[in-house]
C-alpha cells in the first residue's frame, strides 16, 4: 500500500518542481485521461485493501481506460459531438464508488479492530 502512496508522492513534488503548460486544444483530452488514470489508480488501492490486487489487471486497466477516454474525446471533437462528456461521467461515477469502497474498508477495519 506505501507504493501508490509514495508514487503520488514523488508525483507531486516533481509536478510543482517541473511547470510546463499544456496547449489549450489538448486540455480535454488529458483531463479526460487524467481521470481516466485516477480512476485506475483508485480501484487499485480498493484491490490492495480488498487482498484481490493483481498488477497486470491494474497496468491493462490504466493504459485501456486512458487510452479509451482520449480516443472517445478525439472522435468527438472529430464527429462534433462532445462524446468525451460519456467518459467523464462514467470515469467520474467509477472513481466516487472506488472512493466510498476504500473508506468502507477503512472504517470496517477500524470498527472491527476496537472491539
């Protein structure tokens, strides 16, 4: 579990390190990846907690999911239609319930180990 903890970590610092800016037109598609990626990123911290993780499952999730997502955004832009928003809504909703699993796992594992 301190490996995505510190990979996130090292993100963040060298992110505030290193400032490079991303041209207007390619903004949606990385925020569509972005999302993307932490919706992967979380489900596997939920796999971890869950003792059920398996990083090939985790690294054919990541790389699937962002490289769908971006793909969805550019065939949009391409179509005129904003198809990029289906990802961001179906990204979103799996990245909340990823949430609410971790702190129910958490706070099960809490509540059991007090009494």
């Amino acid at each position: 579990m301190w490996l995505p903890i510190l990979g996130l970590i090292v993100g963040l610092i060298l992110g505030s390190i290193f400032t490079f800016q991303i041209p207007v037109f390619y903004a949606k598609y990385l925020g569509v990846a972005l999302l993307a990626g932490l919706d992967s990123v979380f489900g596997g911290i939920k796999a971890v907690m869950d003792d059920s993780f398996d990083s090939t499952i985790l690294l054919t999730g990541f790389f699937t999911n962002t490289l769908l997502a971006a793909f969805l955004a550019y065939v949009g832009d391409r179509l005129g239609v904003e198809l990029y928003l289906a990802a961001v809504f179906a990204f979103g909703v799996r990245l909340f319930q990823n949430l609410a699993g971790i702190r129910r796992i958490i706070v099960l594992k809490r509540t059991t180990n007090e009494r």
